[in-house]
C-alpha cells in the first residue's frame, strides 16, 4: 500500500504539525481510516516496564516505551466547580494528586470526551496548545475553538498510529454510550473507549483498554470479539446522576464491564471525585467479590501507581 505524506485533513480540520512532528494520512475508506502521528525521539525508551499513575477522576499519566500519555486531564482543587451543562454544575470532592506545572512531558492527551469533568478550565489554560489531543469529533471541534491546534478525531474502531523512536502506539476508539436512555443520550456529549496498543519495531507488548464514560451497551461484546487478550483496563465508574438518570456505570455494572471485556488485570478510576457520583469505589470492590472474572482487581487512591511488566 502506497502511503502518502501530507498535512492531516479530518472533519474540516487541518492542524499544522508542530515543529519536530511529522503527520501522515492513509488513503483508505473513512470507515477504515488510519491516520499517523510521528513524535520526535527523546532519547533511550525504557521497554522493560510501564506504570500508570491516578491523578484522580479519569486523569491518569500512562508511561511506556519511552511514551508519556495523559488522559483525561481534570485539575480543579477541592471545594471548586465545574459546569456539564443543562444548568448542572458539579463540586470536586478530591483534591488532584498533582497539578499540570508537576507533569513530566506529554506526548499526547487521550480523552474520552469534552465535559468538564474530563477536560477543565486548568487544562483549557496550562497545556500547550499544540499538544497532540486525541478524542471524538465533537471534543475536538470544541477544543480547536479553544486554541488547541493538533486533534485528531476518531470514530468507533478507527485508529491513530503514533510512533516515536522504536515505540508505536496504536490507539483506537472503542464503543461508548453516556446514557442508554437515547433522549438523555442526545443531552450528552459523544464519547469514546480507547484501546492502546504498545509495541516495539513489529513486537506488540501492551494492551491497554479505556472504557471511557460509557454504560453497560451491547457494542461492548463486540469489543473482547475484536481485539482479545487485553492485558489492563481503566474503568470509568461513579454512577454519575445527571437530571433524573445515570450516566456512567456504577461499581456493579464497571465490574460487569470487566465481566464483558475481560481484562487479565483491571483498575477502576472516576470513583469518587465529583458530588454528582452516586456510586463509589466500595461498591465497586464488593461487586468483585463475587465476579465471575478472571482478572485481577487492583485499587489505586489518588497519587499511587500501577506497574506493568510487557508481555515478552
């Protein structure tokens, strides 16, 4: 296949790349479409292990193959407010593990979609706006109007290739639904699962699924169908109140979305920040007690870090 280089161009979006940053399309049907990103290489990758680190909600730092990922940036403090629409604000109830002026680095933001909750005016403010940003097409419209020049929209199973030294990247977007009733659904912004695919040269070495702000759909058995043997996932829990309705899954149906995915270890995340959630972490811990999975239940608080070894 003929691959040809040239400024990406994806829903009337045609960010310039930033200095140092090589941006390549492939020709295929949009239904198919593989966009890629090339990073600049910083030095010696550390292949021999990766650590995802909770800031709190669904903000994590993933660090790997010498890739440094943020997803989900929300860095409110506690006591502060942030507004999701429809006349609802919510309060944070935890403070963040770190603030943006601590972070390492970023390659690149994954998010699962623009509420405020997930992407706040901290992040709107603080990250470089040239900072690669990968997410729905509806957040990166918005973020585009905030100034933010590199996104890159994804649809339900499309992919985009990053690569960055010996490192690759595939991420691509997984199905997700914020509400299953479809009149609450249309109230609420589009959302994505993400699955990141880390490999070395052609070794794969990490499978990392995102379940993003989704509830319990039928898309997501098509999920474990398409891409098996997932070595982590990041489930969005909390059982969000939103009018008179539930928006994400509660610690019984994230344990269920496990169940369904079927992830060898998985870490629920998006538990307790924010006073619109309903459902926390030990709802989550006692529906794990008795789960069918085959998978290892690991529990973070905010500032500690889960390390993985690749597989090899």
């Amino acid at each position: 296949m003929r691959t040809i280089w040239l400024r990406l161009k994806l829903r009337h979006l045609e960010p310039e790349p930033e200095k140092g940053v090589t941006v390549v399309s492939n020709r295929h049907e949009r239904k198919h479409s593989m966009t890629s990103l090339e990073l600049p290489s910083s030095g010696t990758a550390d292949f021999d292990e990766g650590d995802v680190y909770f800031i709190g909600n669904a903000t994590t730092l993933i660090r790997f193959g010498g890739l440094t990922i943020l997803t989900d940036p929300a860095f409110l403090h506690k006591g502060e407010h942030v507004y999701l629409g429809h006349g609802i604000w919510a309060r944070r109830e935890v403070e963040p593990a770190c603030q943006i002026a601590d972070l390492p680095p970023i390659d690149l933001v994954v998010l699962s979609h623009y509420h405020g909750d997930h992407f706040d005016d901290v992040a709107a403010q603080e990250l470089d706006k040239k900072l690669p940003i990968v997410s729905t097409a509806d957040a990166v419209d918005k973020l585009s109007a905030l100034g933010f020049e590199q996104g890159y929209p994804l649809d339900t199973w499309e992919s985009l290739l990053v690569e960055k030294g010996d490192a690759t990247l595939n991420i691509t977007a997984m199905p997700a639904k914020h509400a299953t009733d479809d009149a609450v659904n249309e109230l609420l912004m589009p959302v994505n699962g993400h699955l990141l695919d880390f490999s070395r040269n052609s070794d794969h070495l990490y499978r990392l699924y995102i379940t993003g702000d989704t509830m319990l759909v039928d898309r997501l058995e098509d999920i474990p169908r398409r891409y098996p043997d997932i070595d982590l996932g990041l489930i969005h829990t909390g059982g969000t109140t939103f009018l008179v309705t539930v928006v994400t899954m509660t610690g019984e149906q994230g344990v269920r979305a496990v169940e369904i995915t079927k992830p060898r270890t998985a870490i629920p995340i998006h538990y307790n920040d924010f006073s619109v959630f309903l459902s926390g972490l030990d709802d989550f811990k006692k529906a794990a007690q008795t789960s069918t999975a085959r998978t290892e239940f690991v529990y973070l608080a905010h500032g500690e870090t889960y390390r993985f070894k690749p597989n090899v």
